[in-house]
C-alpha cells in the first residue's frame, strides 16, 4: 500500500471490522512497527487517539501529563492548565488512571493529545466519546481550532466523514484505494 498525507488534509479511513485500520493507523503513529516496507514521515505524528496503551495506570492524570510534557518537550504548566480546563475533571485528576471510567480515559486522551501541537493527528473511531458537549468540544478543536492541521480518521460513521474529510482512503483485502471525491468513496464502501 502506498499513500500520502498532505498538509491540511483531512482524510476518512475507511473498511469493515479487521480490514486493517487499526493497524495503519499504529503503523503510522510509530506504536506497531511493519513487517515489511516502511513508513515515511515528514511531519510530527500523534500517537493514535483511541490507543489505550499510553497509559501509565499506576500514575495520576498529572503525573502523566507530566511524563508526555517532559517527552515532548513542553512546559508543564501550560499542560496542566489546558488539561485542567479541556478535560473538567477536576479532582479526579489527582487519582491513579486505572481508577478512570473509560469516558475519563478518553476526556485525558484527548486532551493530551490537543495539548501537543501535532502537524497530523491520528484518530481511531473515538471522536464520539462521553456527552454531547465533550463532543462538540473535541470536534472544535479538531475540525475548527486545528483546520490546519492533517488529520487521518478512522470511522464507521459515514456522515461523520462526509462532513468533515476533503478525502478517503477504503481499507479491503490488504489494499489501500485512496479517493479523492469522499461522497464517490462513501458510496463503494456502501456496496462492499
């Protein structure tokens, strides 16, 4: 499979349960390494929003936005601010993750992930996550806050891609098809 990503470029992935996204998008993020051929990047990736394995269980929500501030070089107090304001958890923050419900998880996810200024931000199925305003707020710092930015988004929501992807990749039988005309993308996946 070969393909590129282009600055600004919004592109929907798309394919049925086990046709591989996933693993594209770990492969893409630098979390799974390939078996054969490689993967060029020249831009900074995001680890894969929705990967649940970034973690460190035993930690508190700080100290993790500790350890991905001193990674990524960031001012921790930038971090903690914006984590403090975008996630609104409060004191939960001060508790182990592994105390986390699964929608706290994703609310820290999120949030450490927007903290780092990516060039492409990768994303797997996991943009309709916890009430509806959390919604709406990741889905303004996404698609409107970092409209600049590439983005690759892994979904079965095909209104969700028709709106906001300008491009689509479909995922069948260990090939890559990449379109340019999303609703024509969106209407063969329908017929696979």
């Amino acid at each position: 499979m070969n393909f590129t990503i282009n600055p600004k470029d919004r592109i929907g992935l798309l394919g049925r349960n086990g046709a591989g996204k996933t693993t594209l998008i770990k492969l893409i993020g630098g979390v799974e390494m390939p078996t054969s051929g490689k993967v060029i990047r020249s831009m900074r990736c995001s680890w894969p929003l929705g990967f649940n394995g970034g973690f460190q269980g035993s930690m508190t929500g700080y100290d993790n936005a500790r350890f991905i501030a001193r990674i990524y070089n960031k001012p921790y107090d930038e971090m903690r601010d914006f984590i403090e304001e975008f996630t609104e958890l409060g004191s939960q923050l001060r508790m182990p993750v592994k105390t986390y419900s699964s929608g706290m998880r994703a609310r820290l996810a999120f949030a450490l992930t927007l903290a780092i200024e990516f060039e492409c931000y990768l994303i797997d199925e996991v943009i309709m996550v916890g009430d509806r305003n959390f919604q709406l707020k990741c889905q303004a710092e996404f698609f409107e806050k970092r409209q600049d930015r590439a983005l690759l988004l892994a979904s079965h929501s095909a209104d969700f891609i028709e709106r906001y992807c300008n491009r689509a990749i479909i995922l069948q039988d260990g090939t890559a098809t990449v379109h340019e005309d999303v609703k024509e993308a969106l209407q063969i996946y329908a017929a696979l």
